[in-house]
C-alpha cells in the first residue's frame, strides 16, 4: 500500500466532510500514518497541490468525463484530483506511476468499480498533455482567472471592486506561493542576537527583520517545535503581520491589558513580551481547548503576566475593570491566509455574510472594556472591506466616545489601498511580505462635563 497518497487522500476527505482546517488536518494524519520524511512530504505535496488547483485540476478533469463532476463520489473526485495534479504538477513523479497509483488507491478505497473510470480519465489526460488549453480570456476573463488561479469567481470579483484589476492579479500569483515562516524573539529569555546564533547552531538559518524589533525569518526549519529553542520558550512562530500589530500597539510595561479574542495567544505572548512580564494582561477565548492552548504556550514562553480565562466577546456581560489597551482580534474569513490555507477560498459568500454584523457587535462590547484616553484595536487576517474599513467606519459612526487613532507606521510600510483611513492598514503578501491583514486603531476620548 502507498502510505503517502494514502495519507494524502484521507486528509483531503477530511476537509472535504468536516471543513477541517488544513494545516491541523493534515498534521494528525500524518501522525496516523506513521510516514518516513519522503513519504511525508510527498503526501504534503500533493494534498495541498490539490487543495491549491481545485478548479483548474476540476477543469481539465471535466474535459474527459462524460459523467459530471458532482455525481462522482468523493473519493472518486479526490483520487483523480490527485492523480491529475501528480500528471500536471509534479515533474518527477512518472505520469504512468500516477495513473498506476492512483487506480490501486481506488481498489483500496472501495472504490473497485470505478478504477476503470479512473484509468481512463488520467490516460486521456496524459494522451491530450499537448493540446490542454485554459479558457479564452478575451471571452470571459473572469473565468479564465478562476480557472487559471483556482479561484472562485465571487472572490476575484470581489478583490477586483475592492483593490483593482492589477492588485488582484498579484493576490492571485501569491496564493501560490510558499508563505515565508517568521519568529519573535522572547526577549524575556534571550536577546535576539543569541537566538538567532542558537538556531543557527541547531541547524535552523534565522534572519533578522531590521524594521521591527524581536523579529526573525526562519529559513531551512525542518520540525521547528522539535528544536532544542522551542522546546525552552525562546521564541514562537508568528506572522510578521500579528508582530506589526503589537508593535502599533505599543504595550508597555505595567499596562493592563485585555486580548479578547486570544486564541491560539501569538499576539498575547508577543504582547507580554513587549511589557517585559510586567503588569495585567488578561487573554480570552470563547472555547476551553483554545484557552487551554493559551496557557500552554504561556508556560513554555515563562509569560507569568498573562491570565486566560473562557470568555464569549460577542455575549460577555460582565464587569471588568477597564485597561489601558484592548486588542479585538476578531473571528473573520480568513481571505488574507490563502497560502497558508488553500481551503479557506472555497468557502461560499454566505458563509462570510453575517461576519462584520458579529465583528461590530465584538469591537462594541470590548469598546467598553478601554480606559478614558485608552487604546481600542481591531484587526483581522482577511482582505475583504466588509469586515475590514467598514466595520471600523461603523464603529466610529456609532460611538461618538472614540475618535481615530491614526497608526505611525515604520518606513518600511507603505499603504497600498486608495483613500485608506490615517487609522487603518491594509497589509498585502505581494506588497508587504505579510499574510493578507488589516488593523484599525482608536482611542477612546477625554470625558467632558456637559
């Protein structure tokens, strides 16, 4: 049996049925699986090719079978995507060996019956490799783009009104690819100098981000929560864009702080990190296993300043003292994450609709949690104005107790959405280096006697 396409197919099935996410999927399947290294990364490989080229793989698929798509079964589906993706993408796997392995996959997958259907299907492609021609784009460009991005049609339109032609073309591009892996420094433990001498001493290249304090690019990581610095809390793994959120932040020591949508605590630690574990910093989430996944992190970081704790940002109707900082990191979908997550694009737009009406109601109910004269941020990991601008623009529009906080942002930062906001950031992977994000920052203002 071929554990790798194996694994591969069993992973993709999950996401399929359960809308798993696809990092933490495939990560317990491999585990499962019990794989070699090569075998590891040939199952890597081709489950997030597939997740990748859906449309296109769906596409020229179409083109050789006389049964529509939807009335194939899962398995079926997902075992010619595989054996597709392997023909088209994967130069050194010999097209026969994907045909041949694929056709197995299915006999073991009780899939018996249409192992023919399957062989068929991949002999044609492989017959017709010559003559495959995406859709003319002079005719209907916005199918050509989602066919040749695999990318929906109701996002494309979407970042083309939101961004324009050209911005979108380079969103597309990034999804493909590989997202760069950046650190922060804990530097309640070690300066960022003998850290990055450290892992490169265990094998793992780290570069320094000299625009922002605490940062580092990890190059060459292998399993990095292996790694003897891991395991001691001297860094975490953080997107480059959640470390710039923090630092137009600003938390300083002796603060109280409130994070109130925490989970998994990247932004908590880096926070507490920043008030060198002096003062108040109380991280919330809605579930107990994320909370969980808080304090773990807390512990192996030495972060004693922070407290995690269940708590529902859009329902809680408690009595906090009011911080001086409250971070609304809030629930989104996750449009700016794409290359780390390819599932995330195939979401339907209704799945997204009622977001910014549950945002507001988050951003509304910790406004009240911020001191006179303090900071109130909201940010998210989408690229979607309706979660983004408008929800602070709402939020502005309907409480009249806070005024916009305009952001000073590094040199190194330059705004690449038209008319944004002095307030408001729009980070983008192709501009930035960073997932797709977005940050809004108010303040609460002096009280006045009437």
């Amino acid at each position: 049996m071929d554990n790798a396409r194996a694994a591969a197919l069993a992973a993709l099935l999950h996401v399929d049925v359960n809308e798993g996410y696809s990092n933490i999927v495939l990560d317990k399947t491999l585990i499962s699986f019990s794989l070699d290294p090569r075998d590891k990364a040939l199952a890597s490989a081709i489950f997030y090719g597939v997740l990748e080229r859906r449309i296109t793989l769906d596409y020229y698929i179409s083109r050789f079978s006389k049964m529509p798509l939807k009335k194939l079964s899962p398995q079926v589906l997902e075992i010619l995507r595989m054996g597709a993706y392997q023909i088209l993408y994967l130069e050194k796997i010999p097209k026969s060996a994907a045909v041949n392995e694929s056709v197995i996959l299915a006999k073991e997958n009780n899939a018996v019956k249409a192992s023919g259907f399957i062989n068929a299907i991949l002999r044609s492609l492989i017959r017709n490799m010559d003559n495959l021609q995406m859709p003319d784009e002079g005719k209907d460009p916005k199918i050509a783009l989602s066919i040749r991005y695999s990318c929906p049609e109701w996002l494309i339109s979407l970042w083309q009104k939101s961004y324009g032609l050209d911005c979108t073309l380079h969103l597309l591009e990034s999804a493909f690819s590989k997202p760069p892996v950046f650190a922060r420094t804990n530097n309640i433990c070690i300066s960022e100098e003998n850290l990055i001498e450290k892992l490169n001493a265990e094998g793992v290249k780290a570069v320094p981000i000299t625009w922002l304090n605490q940062a580092v690019e990890l190059q060459q990581i292998g399993a990095i929560s292996q790694s003897e610095s891991y395991r001691e809390g001297l860094f975490h793994i953080q997107d480059l864009s959640s470390q710039l959120c923090c630092f137009l932040l600003q938390p300083l020591p002796g603060q109280r702080i409130i994070d109130v949508c925490s989970a998994p605590g990247g932004k908590t630690f880096t926070m507490a990190e920043m008030m060198e574990n002096k003062g108040e910093l109380l991280a919330f989430d809605k579930y107990k296993g994320k909370v969980n996944l808080i304090r773990q992190g807390a512990q192996r970081l030495k972060l004693t300043v922070i407290s995690a704790a269940v708590r529902d940002a859009s329902a809680a109707e408690d009595d906090l003292a009011s911080a001086d900082k409250v971070l609304c990191d809030v629930p989104c979908s996750g449009l700016g994450i794409i290359r780390r997550k390819p599932e995330i694009k195939y979401k339907l737009p209704s799945a997204i609709d009622s977001l910014p009406d549950l945002q507001y109601l988050i951003l509304c109910k910790s406004s009240k949690l911020v001191k006179t004269n303090g900071t109130l941020f909201y940010s998210t990991c989408t690229l979607n104005p309706n979660e983004n601008g408008k929800v602070a623009e709402r939020f502005l529009r309907n409480n009249h107790d806070f005024e916009p906080l305009p952001l000073n942002l590094p040199d190194q930062i330059c705004r690449i959405v038209e008319g944004e906001p002095e307030n408001q950031l729009t980070l983008m992977p192709h501009v930035h280096g960073t997932d797709g994000f977005f940050i809004a920052a108010f303040r609460r203002k002096q009280e006045w006697m009437s």
